[in-house]
C-alpha cells in the first residue's frame, strides 16, 4: 500500500488550537514511515520526550504500529503529550 485515507468524523469545534496542532501532529508523524513503529515514528518526528509520553499514556509495549491504534488512542495520546 503506498497510501492510505484517514477519514475523520464527528469531530466538535470545541478543541483548543494546541490540541488540534498535536492531534495533527502526532498523526502526521505516527503515519510517517510504512512498516515501523509508531513510538519509533513518533520520537523521529516530536522527539523522545513525546513518544515516552505518549507511550505512557496508551500503555503501550512498543511494537504497535500506526495502523493498529484506534481514533480514541490518537485523541488521548494527542491530550498528553
């Protein structure tokens, strides 16, 4: 697969522009590379700090791929970190 749609729905206006901005974010970088792991996505994009706070929040093992998370993970990853 060389792409991929993300179909985002029932999304309320009432997010705070910093929570949108790392929502974005942590897609964008969860999503970057095919084939690897998201934390190892993640730290390459927002940097360790981000991906061990992600982690932390989900629970997470470390071998998890992007594609694996729910909408629900992304939304509380993206609240904590």
């Amino acid at each position: 697969v060389d792409s991929a749609i993300l179909k985002i729905s029932n999304i309320k206006n009432n997010f705070n522009k910093n929570f949108e901005k790392n929502f974005f974010a942590l897609v964008k970088n969860g999503f970057a590379h095919k084939r690897k792991f998201v934390l190892k996505n993640i730290e390459g994009g927002l940097g360790l700090e981000s991906a061990q706070k992600f982690k932390k929040s989900l629970n997470l093992k470390g071998n998890e791929r992007a594609e694996d998370l729910a909408l629900s993970d992304w939304v509380s990853g993206a609240e904590n970190i």
